[in-house]
C-alpha cells in the first residue's frame, strides 16, 4: 500500500531516542525543555508547551483560554474532529463556519460572535486571520496540519493574529514524535496556565517547604515523555527538507495533471503571494468519488477523505445545523480525495498514482460542470 502519509525516519533519530533510554529521564524531563525550546525559536513564538498529543494540547488551549460552559466556540466544519471536540472537553457550545471556495479554510469573513475561534491551516495552507470579521476574546490556531509553513506575517506559530497555536506531532503529520503535541504563545500567563493543566493542575509552593504543591483547577497528565522529545527535537532539524520535499511532489502533481488531460479533476488550492504551503495533505476533487476511491485502493493506493464534514458526526447532530448551511463544505466534500503526499514517497511511486488517477477519472461519466464552485487557485498553478 502507498498511504497518502507516513513518517520519515533516520538514523540519527534512532540514535537521538536511544540516548534517552540510557540516561535517567524516561518521562517529561530534560529533553521535553529542549524540545520546547527548539519549536519557540523555529516558530518565532516565545514560549512552546509540549503535550502528549495535539488533541491534549487542543484541550489545554481551551482550558488555558479559559474557555467554559457558557462559551461558544466557532470552528471549521472541514477539519478532524479534535479540532470542535477540544471545545467540547470544557463544556463549551460549538459551531461551524462554511469554508472558503478560494481556499477550503474557514472563510474568516464570515466569522460572527463567538467566544473563542478554532482556526484550523487545512492541508497546510495558512488560513488569513488579518481578514477576521469579528475578533473573539480567544484565538487558537489549529495548525496540526501547517508546522513548516508561513504566511506575510511570519511563520504559522508565531501567534502574530492569535493567542495559541497548536501544532501535532502524530507520525503522518510534518514531523513526528510517535504521538506528540504543543502549544506556542506569546503570554507568559497563559504559558504557565498551560503548564499546570498539563500536569494535573499542580502548582509547587515551596514557601510551605520543597514537597509542597497546591491542586486549585482540574488537570490532567498530558505530558509528552523526553522519548518522544527527543525524536521530535532530531526531527525538527528535518522539517524544511520535508516541506520543500512535500512542496515538490505537490508541485509535480499540479504539473502532471494539468499537462495531461486530467478531466473533470480540481486540485487542491494553492498558496498566494507570500505564503508557504506546509502540504500536510494533496486534495483533490474527483466526479464519483466513491468508484475513484475504489478503484485507487484496489490498486493498493491508499487515498483518504479529509474529512468528513464535522457537522455530519452525530455526536454534532444536537448543534441543529443541517450541511444545507455549508454550501461550500458539502460541494468540496461530495468530491474529496487525499492523494498519497510524503517524503518518503518515491518519483516512481508518484507516477503510478497519477496514471492511476487519470485511468479512474476518465472512466467517469458525470462532467467537471458538478464542480462549479469557482476555485480558481486550482487552475491559477
Ligand atoms: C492530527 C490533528 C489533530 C489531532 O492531533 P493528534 O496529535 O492526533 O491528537 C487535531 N486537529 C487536526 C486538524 C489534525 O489534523
């Protein structure tokens, strides 16, 4: 099977583990504050808070943020669904945002009240948060899929438009820990908010002597292990090989498929001036998605759907919005595919994806006219 991601790994992050495992800290230790420190400085933010994963730091971000029971919180419908469960964690109501035609983000235009903004980078592509209708008190960035990319402003994680960012470290994403996550930030309050709730609420007080600590809020144990920090700090020193790899293969596809008649397929928005694409994912919209998909994965090619539109899970069905409010989300949905986009993904390997792709298109009856809604980037490349 060629899956559409998969981790990219060395000898020298072998090695990077292997030193931990013969030193003295097996958990949250040494090497979790160097971590820390490596994401800060390459993100341009000033403090990095690693978690156990990026769903735990989702959740830490809301806590942090002082999200609760009374809030409501907005969120794109096109994302996975850590991205509205974290708001859910605390007790706070969701809802959803149609995304743009021009680049499959949230349409920030459309943002009305709401107490908190989970704004998610899909596939990579930075969404533009200068454009936002309206400001809510918190602004989390969802940038699971953008580790690697920039926009005018700098890189995705400086929080130049947000209060925290949060970035995964699971092993299809830009770089990987084995299971991973963090949150960066410019406020040193909500940084040491972040370090409580990760590890239980507990607050030290050594005035009351060495031993003694204070429980005052509800935490958790979502620290990472310096195992995970250590290969996560060894792949860091990786990460603009792998987004340059990833924009390559990214610019490859485009190449091919317009070259060649590709008919009836649109692919996935591309970046603006100024903006680097962190090409976490490579879709694309195809007419009779469900053959398409068929056909791929008989031939071992493992594509995917990224995603099911939030809304569309029933634990959501009690938001009482019907896809018939996200127009642009159920168009994109109905046709989308994940093409498989790695570093590790061979030239050759590549090739055979696209004929394959162009073989199963063409054996589509249906025009590209179901596909109308106006995304140019597709054909701007
Ligand atoms: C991967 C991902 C997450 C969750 O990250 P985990 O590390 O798997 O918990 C959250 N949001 C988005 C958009 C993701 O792609």
């Amino acid at each position: 099977m060629i899956p559409y991601g998969r981790q990219s790994i060395d000898e020298d992050d072998i090695a990077a583990v292997v030193e931990v495992l013969r030193g003295d800290w097996l958990t949250q230790g040494p090497a979790v504050s160097e971590f820390e420190a490596a994401i800060a400085t390459r993100v341009e933010a000033r403090f990095a808070v690693a978690f156990a994963n990026g769903t735990a730091a989702l959740h830490g971000a809301m806590a942090a943020g002082g999200i609760g029971t009374q809030h409501r919180v907005l969120t794109s419908p096109l994302s996975f669904v850590a991205s509205a469960n974290s708001a859910r964690y605390v007790g706070a109501s969701v809802g959803f945002v149609d995304i743009d035609p021009e680049t499959w983000n949230l349409d920030p235009r459309q943002v009305g009240p709401c107490d908190a903004l989970v704004a998610v980078h899909y596939a990579g592509l930075p969404v533009d948060l200068s454009a936002l209708a309206f400001r809510p008190r918190v602004v989390i960035e969802d940038a699971c899929h953008a580790l690697g990319a920039r926009t005018p402003d700098g890189p995705v994680g400086n929080c130049a438009h947000s209060d925290m960012t949060v970035f995964s470290f699971h092993p299809v994403k830009s770089i990987t820990c084995g299971e991973g996550g963090v949150v960066t930030t410019n406020s040193a309050e909500l940084a040491a908010a972040l370090r409580t709730f990760r590890n239980h609420g507990m607050v030290a007080k050594p005035q009351y002597g060495g031993w003694y600590y204070e429980v005052a809020s509800l935490g958790f144990n979502y620290r990472l292990t310096d195992l995970q920090a250590a290969l996560g700090r060894s792949q860091l020193e990786k990460l603009s090989t792998f987004v340059a790899m990833r924009n390559a293969l990214a610019d490859r596809y485009r190449r091919a498929f317009r070259e060649r008649e590709a008919g009836g397929l649109v692919l996935a928005p591309s970046p603006g001036l100024g903006v680097k694409h962190a090409y976490h994912l490579f879709p694309v919209l195809v007419s009779d998605r469900r053959r398409v998909y068929e056909s791929l994965r008989a031939q071992d090619i493992g594509v995917q759907v990224h995603y099911v539109p939030i809304y569309r899970h029933p634990i959501y069905a009690d938001t009482g919005v019907s896809p018939l409010d996200f127009p642009i989300t159920e168009h994109v949905y109905s046709g989308l595919l994940s093409l498989p986009l790695h570093p590790t993904l061979a030239r050759s390997e590549q090739d055979f994806v696209i004929d394959a792709v162009i073989e199963a298109v063409h054996g589509t009856n249906s025009s590209s006219a179901s596909h109308d809604h106006g995304n140019d980037a597709a054909h701007a490349a």
